[in-house]
C-alpha cells in the first residue's frame, strides 16, 4: 500500500495519520527513530477519550545525544494515510506541541516498506486491517 508523503525541507518528509479521540495529523516518518512519539496535546486529547493507557518510562536518547526519561503508552488503534489500519501500537510521549513522528517501532510492523523521495511515497507491505473496518472501529 502506497502512502503519500510531503516533504517539508530539509531533508524531511511527513506522511498523514488519525488516532481516533484526536484530529488528523502529520507524522514525520523517521527511521532513526525507535518509537512513534506524539506530543502533550495529543495526549491529553487521548486521556479526554479514555483512550490511552501508560505503560512504563524509558531512557531516550535524542537525536542530540542527550539523554531524556520517556513515557511510554499504548493506544488501541490508528491509521496512516486513508487505509492502513494498525492496532495495539506503543507510542513515546514528548514534551508540548514537539512533531509527531512514525518511528521504527510502527515501521516494523508494516515491513517490509520501502521509503522513496522522488516522488514522495511510503510503501507499505503489511497494513493490517483496512479502511472499511476503520470506520466500525472509531
């Protein structure tokens, strides 16, 4: 499954995701990143829905080297693009209005992908469940 992305400069591309309790959003796909991470808003959306649950903390290391305690949930459910529906899927939370990012963790799950730059495209070739079966599931 093909997932559009939009590069936003350096170096940068962004690919479209729903997590249902919460509007749509852009996610940075990022492969030097081991988890998803959103950030304080979307949590608090999230907790306003009873749809998020705390797992544990972790040691993140930053893409400055610096060295950052993490909290780790878990959500039910979200979608990337129009129709790629993934489940049971474990998300970092950062500080504030910081960028959403899709990291390895969800990556993984969909592999094997293929990330290509020209034209901006996210090829995915595990999506679990599709569209038809996100909308019963909102």
């Amino acid at each position: 499954m093909d997932i559009p992305m939009v590069h936003k400069g350096a170096n940068t591309f962004y690919v479209s995701g729903m997590i249902p309790g919460t509007t749509p959003a852009a996610f940075m796909v990022d492969t030097g990143s081991s988890y998803m991470t959103i950030n304080e808003d979307t949590l608090e959306a999230l907790r306003a829905t009873d749809r998020v649950e705390y797992r544990r903390n972790i040691i993140g290391v930053l893409a400055n080297g610096e060295e950052q305690r993490v909290a780790i949930y878990w959500i039910p459910k979200m979608l990337l693009g129009e129709r790629c529906l993934l489940t049971d899927v474990e998300v970092a939370v950062f500080p504030g209005k910081t960028r959403q990012i899709l990291g390895l963790n969800v990556l993984r799950r969909t592999s094997p992908f293929q990330f290509s730059v020209d034209p901006p495209s996210l090829r995915l070739s595990n999506c679990g469940q599709q569209l038809t079966q996100w909308e019963s599931a909102k």
